[in-house]
C-alpha cells in the first residue's frame, strides 16, 4: 500500500489528531481482509490436524493402499497394497512388515531400511493412505457386500450405505414376489394339512373297525370342492380295502380256529369211547385169564382175548396222540388271531403316530410362513431403527493383529476397516407393525389368517 505525499506529513493547519484518524482509516480495509484470510487458513489447519491425526492413529493390514514417496528418487512416489502377509513390496528394499504400523512408523520403518542397506543416508519418507481397505456387511441389509472404509463412520452410516434394511434382503428378492411365492408355499402346505387331518380320521375310524368316518370341517376353500372330494374319496377307499383285507384274514383264522376246536372235541369225545372200550376190554381179559386159570376155557381164548386188548390200546393211543394235535392247531390258530389283532392295532398306532408327527411339521412350517408373510407385509421395503423397535441385532466381527472376536454392537458403534457387520432383525415385539394391534402375546389369528391368505 502506498500513501500520497500529503498524506506522509501533516500540514500545518492539519492537527496531529486528524492526521491520524485518517490514516488508520486507509489501513482498515486490509486489516480485514488480513483477519478474513487468517481466520480461513487456521480452520483449515484444524480440519487437516484432525484428519491427519486420526491417520496417523490407523494401523495398517491387509487391503490397505499405501502411497509411499522418497524425495529424489526416480521409483517414487508410488501405491502399494498390504498383502495377506501384512507386508509391502517397495524398489530396491524388497518385503516391508505394514501390518499394525501407522504412517509414522512405517515411514520410519522405510528410513531405517534404507539407512541399513546404505542406499541413502538421509531419506525422506512420507506414507500416507491412499485407499482404506474396505469394511463388510451382511444380513437382512438391502444391498449386502462390502464397502470403502471411511475413518469416523458408525453402524448406522454403514447400514444407509448398504442401502438400510430390508427383510427379503437374501437373494435381493422383491417383496411382491416373495410373497407370491410364500402364499404357494401356504397353499400346499394347507393342502397338505387338511390331506394329513381326513387320513387321521379314517385311521381312527379303522382302529374302531367303522365303515366310514367323518372329514375335518376346515377344508382350505381356495382348492375348490372336487379336490377336497378326492382327498376324502381316496382314504375312503383306503378305509375300505384295509378293513376287508383285515376282516378277510380274521376271518380265516376264526374259521381255522373253530375247526381246530371242533376236531379236537371230536378226538377228546372219541377218546372217551376208547378208554370204555379199552376197560372192558382189560375186564374180559382178566375174566378169561381166571377162567384159565379154574381150567374151564383154553390158551388160545386167552390170547385172543390179549390181542383185542392191545389192539383197543393201541387205537387209544393213536386218539390221544390226534387230541394233543388237534389242542395244538387250535392253540397256534388262536396265537395267529391274537397277532393279527395285535399287529393290526400297532400298524395303525405307528401310522397314527407318523401321521401325527408329520402333521406338526406342516403347521410348524405353516405358522413359519404365515409369521414370514406378516413380517415382509410390515417390513418388505426399507426400515429404520426407530420403525423396528429394538428387533434390530448387530454383530461385528473384528480381527486385530493377533486375535479375532465378536462385538455386540448398536448403531451408534464406531466402525473400522476390516470389520464385518452382521445385520439380523429377530421376531420381537418389533416383528409386528407398530399400528396393526397385533403383538407377539396377544395376537387375533382371524387377524392374521385375513392377513396371509390374501
């Protein structure tokens, strides 16, 4: 700035006092121009400090591109990248150890490489990061993956950079289709359902030994009369084929059985007679053997008196060896009957079992689908923390240099790079829509039935 010659020295009649009012009125302008630029440059020196401290304080690891110079050397400056050895490939030193070094130390690290190997005695190193490596994100996150670390960035930037939430995330499938699918799925599970429910009935009509039995009410409508008739129509015919099949081998085994008891009356009967015969038999011997003996009849009256005896025994014999087998048929015949009985019984025990059991299947994946179909109604598009009311649950898992482990996190979590964030919603009291009066304690399944099957 330069002042006119009036202006270096007061005249006479100008008093000392104007004189200087009025220069300090033509230094004003860039005094405050001074001050505006000063004031500028000290912020920006703040912003820098920083930015540069919170560098100085990241460690480096895998994935990390570094952006080394060395004053006067024609190599640098250039970018390296941490390899899965945490360690950088520089010309003319070879492997350099990156891995939990800042810039500082590792810019020292380089120096004293240099030094050591004598190649320049006085380096001048800077490091500076080019490129963090990037941090994950998984889980019921719209656009799942991973991303370029950012430093000061928490859990809640890292979920609107993935896109925020979205329960149909898996396989980026829109909800409209989802649900398309899902209510299929509903269907035939119903389908089945109702199909498990008519063949419970007709095997309790079975263990009764009923002709017919009566089918669940709650048919699914939405398949139509005609395929609910058939599913009826098909165990009916079941119903039917088994009970004649079993009234068939019941039956002879009764008539096996009967036969057996009848032979063996008929042998115990015929039995009887012979031991009669057989006592008289053994009386009119020993009467001729008397006889014999007083000399009124000869030996050979004797003889056939002995040979009809043996004869009688040994028809006698002959009928009880027939009743012991007769006893054993009808014996076997009611053993066969009992097992039949038995075997039947336990066939359908283990079918009613299997049926039963096969039945909580199918509503457990039905409770699981219409569960799924109300929450991607109330949570198919994008959510946010406030809208899921603490259903949200984030793990981070963090390695450090030597040992790796699991971090229960919030939203407010500082995220650093190399973390992988693992994003779930759990069916909590958040599951349910904050306006549908539905709760996970009290919940109306006319509700909810409304809800899924439309």
């Amino acid at each position: 700035m330069r002042m006119r010659v009036d202006q270096q020295f007061p005249s006479k009649p100008l008093r000392m006092k104007d004189w200087c009012r009025r220069l300090i009125s033509n230094f004003e302008p860039a005094v405050g121009s001074m001050l505006a630029m000063i004031g500028g440059l000290a912020v920006a020196i703040v912003l820098l400090t920083a930015s540069a401290s919170r560098a100085d304080g990241y460690t480096f690891d895998t994935g990390d591109i570094l952006r080394v110079s060395v004053i006067g050397e024609q190599s640098y400056p250039l970018e390296v990248v941490v390899d899965d050895r945490g360690s950088i490939s520089l010309p003319m030193l070879g492997d350099i150890k990156a891995r939990g070094l800042t810039t500082v130390a590792l810019s020292q690290a380089i120096q004293q490489a240099f030094q050591q190997q004598k190649l320049i005695l006085q380096p001048f190193v800077k490091v500076e990061i080019g490129q963090y490596r990037p941090f994950f994100i998984s889980g019921t996150v719209a656009h799942p993956g991973s991303y370029p670390f950012q430093p000061g960035i928490t859990v809640r930037h890292a979920l609107a950079i993935a896109g925020g939430f979205r329960a149909s995330a898996v396989g980026n499938t829109e909800p409209a289709l989802e649900i398309a699918d899902l209510r299929s799925a509903r269907s035939n599970l119903a389908l089945e359902e109702y199909r498990l429910k008519v063949r419970l009935a007709r095997l309790q009509a079975e263990s009764r030994l009923e002709k017919s039995f009566v089918a669940p009410p709650d048919s699914p409508v939405e398949f139509g009369g005609q395929l609910i008739d058939g599913i009826i129509a098909s165990e009916q015919q079941q119903l039917d084929a088994r009970l004649a099949a079993y009234r068939d081998d019941v039956s002879y085994l009764e008539a096996s059985l009967d036969r057996a008891k009848k032979e063996a009356a008929m042998l115990a009967a015929a039995r009887q007679e012979r031991e009669k015969t057989a006592n008289i038999q053994l009386q009119e011997l020993q009467s001729a053997r008397s006889l014999r003996e007083k000399g009124l009849i000869t030996n050979s009256n004797v003889l056939t008196a002995e040979r009809a005896h043996t004869s009688y025994r040994a028809e006698l014999a002959q009928t009880e060896l027939q009743q012991e087998q007769a006893q054993q048929a009808m014996l076997n015949a009611e053993s066969e009957l009992r097992k039949k009985h038995q075997s039947h019984e336990m066939e359908l025990i283990g079918q009613t079992q299997d049926a039963q059991v096969e039945l909580g299947k199918i509503q457990s994946q039905i409770r699981y689908v219409a569960d799924k179909l109300l929450f991607i109604f109330t949570y198919g598009e994008q959510r946010t923390f406030d809208d899921l009311q603490g259903s949200v649950r984030i793990s981070i898992f963090r390695r450090d240099q030597k040992i790796a482990h699991d971090i229960v996190a919030d939203q407010n979590t500082e995220v650093r790079a190399g973390d992988v964030i693992e994003v779930s919603v759990v069916a909590n009291k958040g599951f349910y829509a904050p306006d549908s009066g539905i709760s996970p304690k009290v919940q109306n399944p006319a509700v909810q039935r409304s809800m899924v099957g439309q």
